[in-house]
C-alpha cells in the first residue's frame, strides 16, 4: 500500500502509512530480540541460572512490549486505508472498529484482539 501511495504522490497518506509501517518494523524488531534473548536465555540456565533468569525475564518484557507497538502500528494502517478508501472511492458509511473476541483452541480459551 505504501508503494501505491508513494506512485500515485498521495501525500496526506503517504506520510502517515510509512510510519505506521516504520513502528510495525519496531514491533517485529522488538518482537525478534526478544525471543532471541529468552533463547539465549533458556540455553544458559544450564550453566548460570541466575544470569538465565535476568536474560529470561528481559527477553519475555521485550516480546511482551512488542504486542502493543505492532497492534497499534497495524491499527492505524488499517485506519488510513479505510480513511483513503472513504475518501477518494466514496466508500461511506463503513467506520473501522477493533473487535474483542473470546476463541475456542485446542489449548483452551483465549481473547483475541482483531484489527
């Protein structure tokens, strides 16, 4: 979509999607090093647990800071694509509204927030 922006100079939009996109790639990053930290992490509780336990901790607090970076970043992409749509194809009467959902899986039940 970014690309669509950029090729048909839609600025107003243009600007605002690349830095949703840009914190969803904090988001990711965030996400990344933290799993690789709690690895790490899992890997060294063998030879040093206390040490195992700060990587631990410190990698599961950046996996779990990623989950509100990237939602809200994919929030507000959603947003502008809905913003650009209503505007410019007169799609109108349609406002965007995360949903809570309650979910049945096969390890139990789990609430989801959908964007």
């Amino acid at each position: 979509m970014l690309r669509f922006f950029q090729k048909n100079n839609v600025v107003k939009y243009c600007d605002d999607f690349a830095l949703a996109c840009k914190m969803r790639k904090v988001g990711n990053d965030l996400l990344i090093s933290g799993l690789v930290i709690t690895g790490v992490g899992a890997i060294v509780i063998w030879f040093e647990p206390v040490s195992a336990t700060t990587l631990l901790g410190v990698g599961n607090l950046l996996t779990i800071a990623s989950i509100p970076v990237s939602a809200s970043a994919g929030a507000r992409k959603k947003a502008i694509k809905n913003g650009f749509a209503r505007e410019h194809f007169g799609i109108g009467g349609y406002t965007y509204q995360p949903t809570l959902k309650l979910n049945c899986t096969g390890n139990g039940f789990g609430i989801s927030l959908n964007f």
